[in-house]
C-alpha cells in the first residue's frame, strides 16, 4: 500500500500527526500489511510558527516534498497547489490520497488525486456549516463529491453526507484525530512565556483567537469585537495569540487596551496550556471548540453557524454571533458562573487514527 498524506496549513498539521503515527505503529507489527507512505506538506502556512514549530512538537516526519506554494488569492493558491502537486504525483504515483479538514490545499489535492483516477479519503468529511460565505464550507462541498472514502467526527456529519448522496457503506465514524493529539499530548502542555510575563492565574485570563475574514477583515469590525470583550471581562488579562491574517490589519488599530496581551501565534503545547487553565476561550476557530469541549474549559464561537454542532449540543461551546448585546448577555453569564458543563462527544477517545488505519489496511488488503 501506498499513500501520499497531504497538509498545508496549521489545522492540518494536529490532524495529520496521530494518523502518521498509528501507520508507523502498523508497519512496526509485523503481521500487519506495511503502508508506504509520503508526506506532502503543500507550503500553504510557510511562517515556522504556523507550520515547523507543529513538526518538531508533534513528531511529525519531514515532509517528502515542500511544494512551496504560500500566498496569493483563494484562486492562485488553489491553482498553484494543483499545478505542484499534480506534478508530484505523476512522479510519484500512489494508491490512496489522503486529505484531512477544510483548507485550500484539502480541495485542490483531492481535485488532482480524483482526476489522475487515485482514490481520495478524507479525514473530518461530512462536516457543514452550510454558510458558502466561508471557503473552508465550499473546501468541504467539493471534496466531499469527489472522496471515496469518509472518516467521521460524528453522527451528524454522517447525516449530512447521507443527504448529500453518499453511499452508506463508504461513510466511517470514527471519531476526532484533533482529540487523538490533544489527548496524547495533554502531559507535554506546557507554561508558554506569557504566563509570567503578564502574572497569568489559573482560571483568571481569558484566551482570544479570531482569523476569519467576516470578523477581521474590517478594522472597524475586529475594534467593535474587541471594545465590547474588553468592557465585559472585568480587567483580566485577555491573551490574544495572533494569526498571521489577522495581525495585517491590527497594525493599523492604534492604541489598544493595556489587558489585552498581543502575541505570535503559540505552539501546539503552550496554547493548550492557556486553554486548559484558562476561564474561557473566545474565539471564531473550528478545531478549538473541539479542544475546549474535550478539556471542559467555556468557549464563546463569535459566529452565526458551525460545522461541529455537537461542541455546542453536548459540548461547553455556544454561538454567540457577533452582535455587541449577545456578547454581553454570554460574558454576563460566564461571569456569573452560569455556564454549561458540557460533555464529550461520541468516539472523541484518542482512538480515531487507529480506526482509520486498520480500515484503510482493510479497505486496501
Ligand atoms: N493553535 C495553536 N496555536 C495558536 C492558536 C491555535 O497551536 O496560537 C491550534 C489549536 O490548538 C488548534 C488549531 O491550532 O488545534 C486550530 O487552528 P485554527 O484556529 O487556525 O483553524 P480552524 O480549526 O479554525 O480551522
């Protein structure tokens, strides 16, 4: 068997580490057909601490090729990364594409696989926020209609490819590979410099994440988001670990409130050290509902939709939205100590890449 495994863009990274390692945990048992793989890293996050910084951390092998194709518009990139990779798998090719999540490189990857006739499979199918104003929902669309085989995170993503058409028996839930990384690593987390540098206590700090364009393209818009936290948060240090995107447009904000700490983005380790210990976590990320979720900790999602439902059905997230007063009303509560417990989703056991393996080294034998 012989795979070639795509990432290109932080999310990707977490999601890619565990199933690296159940295949190399495969080929070390040695009844168990061996899975030749290569890893394709497409260069989409080239800063190191979007992208290097996630190797070393999380034990991920080099990457077999870098096609280096950072930048440019939606459309550029995703040409560029067609261009590249369908190079590389004419000289290299394989018998399994393997996608995971929602980013530029997840669609033009899975496009360039399907028409060289390699079969796809992607890991966190089925997800939907069905808000084509994102293009990480029109990433899911397209490749969800050309996968052949669909790794899950939940029943409801099952649902949604089944309504989609999918054939019942390519669908597999399996469970989430972002919690098989958080729960391998929960013992490394550790204290990130910040923790002393702004006297951070446990439960007393908040963490701010915002990357997608509706919140941080418009300084006006990010400034409204950011005025309305500050005024209901009591004076605690907000910690803001800032994503590349997201910086460009903050230099030109001004002055800024002294209990917001703006920082570089943090590795995987020292994030989720303040996520752990932190009161809640606001934000307008995908994966760090997931993580919250399983960790327990409060999460405010300043968006209208969600593709993961279950963080806010059975989890500690809820969506907020946007509006100054439903920010207000939800700090409010957190405040008053009225925030849901929240619980684990089905099959987030650390277990998923485990799953997807052996069901690869079946589906392939
Ligand atoms: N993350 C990190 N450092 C940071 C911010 C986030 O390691 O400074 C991790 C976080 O723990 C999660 C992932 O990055 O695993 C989420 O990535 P992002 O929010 O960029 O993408 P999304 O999940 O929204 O696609």
């Amino acid at each position: 068997m012989n795979f070639t495994i795509i990432a290109g863009a932080r999310p990707n990274f977490i999601k890619i580490a565990p199933i690296i390692h159940a295949i190399q945990q495969n080929n070390d048992r040695e009844e168990r057909d061996k899975i030749r793989f290569r890893l394709i890293h497409t260069g989409q996050h080239y800063d190191a601490k979007m992208s290097d910084t996630f190797f070393q951390e999380l034990n991920i092998p080099e990457p077999s090729d870098n096609l280096g194709c950072g930048g440019g518009s939606q459309a550029e990139q995703t040409a560029a990364i067609m261009i590249a990779f369908e190079r590389d798998l004419i000289l290299h090719p394989a018998d399994l594409v393997v996608v995971v999540g929602d980013v530029t490189s997840t669609l033009a990857c899975s496009i360039v696989a399907k028409k060289q006739g390699i079969k796809v499979a992607h890991v966190e199918a089925g997800i939907r926020s069905y808000d084509l104003t994102m293009p990480e929902e029109i990433n899911r669309m397209v490749t969800d209609s050309i996968t052949d085989y669909f790794f899950t995170t939940s029943t409801t993503a099952n649902g949604n490819l089944l309504k989609a058409g999918v054939a019942e028996n390519n669908i597999f839930f399996v469970g989430n590979v972002m919690i098989d990384t958080l729960l391998a690593n929960k013992q490394r987390f550790r204290q990130p410099p910040v923790w002393g540098e702004a006297g951070l206590q446990k439960q007393q700090y908040l963490v701010l994440t915002l990357h997608r364009p509706s919140n941080v393209d418009e300084g006006q818009k990010l400034m409204q988001l950011i005025d309305t936290i500050i005024a209901n948060t009591h004076g605690l240090p907000i910690i803001f670990p800032i994503h590349p995107r997201t910086k460009s447009i903050f230099h030109a904000l001004g002055v800024l409130p002294e209990n917001l700490h703006i920082i570089d983005p943090l590795g995987y380790l020292e994030f989720n050290y303040l996520v752990q210990h932190s009161k809640a976590v606001v934000t307008d990320s995908g994966g760090i509902t997931e993580e919250t979720t399983v960790m327990g900790v409060p999460c405010l999602t300043l968006r209208n939709s969600t593709e993961r439902p279950e963080t806010v059905a059975i989890g500690t997230n809820e969506l907020v939205g946007t509006q100054p007063e439903a920010i207000v009303e939800a700090l409010g509560r957190l405040f008053a100590g009225n925030w849901k417990k929240g619980g684990i989703p089905e099959l987030w056991d650390g277990k998923a890449a485990d799953r997807i393996v052996d069901l690869l080294v079946r589906l392939h034998a």
